[in-house]
C-alpha cells in the first residue's frame, strides 16, 4: 500500500517494506576481469520537453558523504548489479513520485532550477533513493539545455562557478551526470574544469554518452574522480514494448559483466515497463542498486 502526504507545498511518499538507506546492503566489489557491458540504444531519440523555469530559491546547503564509494564486500550483494538513473527529474512530479515509490532503489538525477528541484531530492532521500545532479550543458543541435548550463563558449572560472552553484541547488547530491551534452562532454577543456571541481567537491561523475565524441571520462579519471559510463537509454522509443525491450537487454548486460547502468526518464512507458518487469528480472537474479554503489568498483567507460 503506498501512502502519500503533502510536505511543504511538495509530496512525500511512505514505501512500506523497503529498508531505509543507512540499512541498505552495499554490493560486493567485482572481480576486475569480468568484461564491460557495451553502450546500447535503441531507435531514433525522442525529443525531451525542454526543462522547467528556475525557482526562485536555492535549496539549503547540506553537504553529501565525502564517501561515495561501494562498501565491503562482506555486505552480501553478489551476481547481476543493475544501476537505473532517471534523468530530467523535478518537473513532472506526478510520474517522479510513483517512480520514488517503485520497490527498488533508483538514482533520481534531478535539474537544478526546475519546479519540483527540492521536492523531488527531498522525497528521494527519504525514500532511500540516489540523488545526483543533472548538470546541463551544451548540445551539438543547438537545443537549449535548460538554466544553468554549462556552454563551451564560458571561460574556466564561469565554468566552475556554474557548475558549484548548480551543486548548490541540489545539496544532497552524491554525483552529477551530463543532460545532453554532446558538445560541451567533447571538449577537453570544459569537461576537466567541470572535473576539477567535482574532485574538489568529492562528487562522482557519470558520463551518459550522448555522443561518442565525449571526452567526459577520460578528463574526470585523470584528476581522480570515481566515474562511470552508461551502457543503455531505456526509452529512446518511448512506448512501453520498447521500454521494456531495453530493460532486458539491461539486466542481460548485467548478468554478463556482473553490472550495467541505464538511463530512463520521468514517463509514463518507463514507469508501466519498470513495474511490469522488475519482478521478472530479480527472478532472473539481478539486484538493483543505487549507482553510487557501482562507481569506483567498475571500470570508467564502456568497452570499445
């Protein structure tokens, strides 16, 4: 039974059954042989709708574990690990709300200067959830990624000043992926004064591959922040055959390499495709964990 109540203007889900966050179980570290899921989509990608105007007021600073490393591996979490982020959170509260309370941990990414911001981090975290930013930059197409973008055209200090006061919007966050990107994640100089600053504020950075021209990866690695890189879009095709499609081949990558990363977002064909299989595939022996669990215990980037 779900039961949902409103909080300061903003909503609150109670998930019975599942253990809060402090109690969760860290997965086990993998063995370093094990290969690389490779980078996996499907179809032409489906235009998001552009990100929200900003609120008025910065979320309250609260800053996240300097730790954000997987625990020991005497936790007990073994097999198929399975890491899904649902991007452009904090506009569509309706479908996030029902995401937060799915019965497995998700990673909600969530934008800065969107409606829901501070409702949805919030809920998240006292759901159990993973929180990060969505941090948005500069496409090749020319699309507006939303307030507070980063673009190639800032200079270094801009950059990282964007790039901090974007954390500061989102205070609980543990790690930042790119919303869009793929111009700004290919130019070396912006991604390691983006990196620079994720290793000064003990973030871990994934890299969502919207091009794969990124330079992402490689610049975050080099100054030493914990990085990881997507292997599958669940909802390039936004219909729920084709969601699920894709779930699949998620929890087939994982139980080959023992890990994978998908991406999703806030619709209604992920949320249908997510309830209906779920239980199929911890029947089939995948867990799903928060993708703060994986990074720093799997490699940097997909394989070639």
């Amino acid at each position: 039974m779900l039961f949902v109540a409103a909080l300061a203007g903003g909503w609150m889900v109670a998930r019975p059954g599942r253990p809060p966050a402090s109690h969760r179980a860290r997965p086990r570290a993998l063995h370093a042989a094990r290969p690389v899921p490779p980078v996996v989509t499907a179809g032409p990608a489906t235009a998001a709708p552009p990100a929200a105007a900003a609120t008025a007021a910065e979320a309250a600073s609260a800053a996240p574990s300097a730790s954000i490393r997987p625990g020991p591996a005497a936790s007990g979490v073994t097999g198929a690990r399975l890491a899904i982020i649902i991007d452009d959170c904090g506009q569509w509260p309706d479908i996030e709300r029902a995401l937060v309370a799915l019965p497995v941990p998700l990673t909600m990414s969530i934008m800065p200067r969107a409606p829901y911001t501070e409702a949805i981090e919030r809920d998240a975290a006292g759901a159990g959830d993973g929180i990060m930013l969505h941090l948005p930059m500069e496409s090749l197409g020319g699309s507006d990624p939303g307030d507070g973008k980063v673009t190639t055209e800032m200079d270094d200090a801009t950059i990282q000043a964007q790039v901090r006061d974007d954390l500061r919007r989102v205070p609980l966050a543990r790690g930042v992926n790119n919303h869009e990107g793929s111009k700004a994640t290919a130019d070396a100089r912006v991604m390691r004064d983006v990196a620079e600053v994720l290793a000064s504020e003990g973030r871990y950075f994934i890299d969502s591959r919207t091009t794969a021209a990124t330079l992402a990866a490689r610049e975050t690695v080099s100054l030493g922040v914990p990085t990881a890189s997507r292997n599958v879009f669940l909802d390039n095709v936004d219909t729920i055959a084709a969601v699920e499609a894709q779930l699949r081949t998620a929890g087939d990558l994982a139980r080959h390499a023992g890990w994978a990363i998908a991406i999703g977002h806030p619709k209604a064909a992920t949320l249908a495709a997510l309830r209906a299989l779920i239980p199929s595939l911890e029947g089939q022996g995948v867990t799903f964990v928060l993708v703060q669990d994986l990074v720093g215990d799997v490699p940097s980037g997909p394989s070639s």
